[in-house]
C-alpha cells in the first residue's frame, strides 16, 4: 500500500511537472505579446516563485535535521532505560544488580538533557 502512493505521489508530481512546463512554454511564446506591466508582473511572480522555494528547502532540511536529532535523543533514551532505569528499579525493588549504579551515571544523564534542551532551544 505504501509503494502505490508513493508511486501516486510520483505520478502527481510527474504531472504537474509536465503541466507546468507547458504553461511556462505558452507563457514564453506569447510573453513578448503581453503588456510589459504583465510581463513584469510574471517576472516578479517567478522571483517570488523561487523565493518560497528555497525557503521551504530551508525548511524542510530543518526538518530532515530535527528528525535525526529526535531519532538520536530516542536512541539515546532507549540506552538510558536498558542501562539505568531498569537497574534502578530492580535495585529499589529489592533485587540484585548485576552491575552497579554509580552517581556518575545519574550526572551524565542530567548533562545529556541539558545539551539537547539547550540544542531545542537554540
């Protein structure tokens, strides 16, 4: 199911692709038959046009790089449980601990969310 909108989402894209090539090909044909506050209207509106492009680039790189840092913090809290808080818990129930739990874990933890609320926020 996935790979048919991914190949939908392909097939719309490819479309409009095509489409507008087509009107910028009439638009180019005829540009020089349009009034020149027309004409400066659509160069205005293709600067504009890739201004909003490159931003939403920006944006979605952003995105792409947030998403990686999400990733790498969940790694990261997945470690922190199988290494530290799963141990706690058998050590406050009661249990034997295989390996110890030392205080530096605990401060090591603390700077780690400091980094990454600090990197959220900066």
């Amino acid at each position: 199911m996935g790979e048919v909108m991914t190949n939908q989402k392909g097939d719309v894209l490819d479309l409009c692709g095509d489409l507008l090539q087509e009107v910028n090909n009439e638009l180019d044909d005829r540009f020089l038959e349009l009034p020149e506050d027309v004409r400066a209207l659509l160069i205005q509106k293709g600067a504009l046009t890739q201004m909003i492009i490159r931003e939403l680039t920006r944006l979605i790189e952003q995105a792409a790089q947030k998403a990686e840092k999400h990733d790498d913090l969940l790694d990261q809290c997945e470690g922190w449980l199988e290494n530290f808080f799963i141990p706690l818990q058998a050590q406050s129930d009661g249990k034997p601990v295989a390996k110890s739990i030392y205080l530096k874990d605990l401060e090591a933890m603390i700077e780690e969310f400091k980094r990454v609320l600090e990197e959220r926020e900066g």
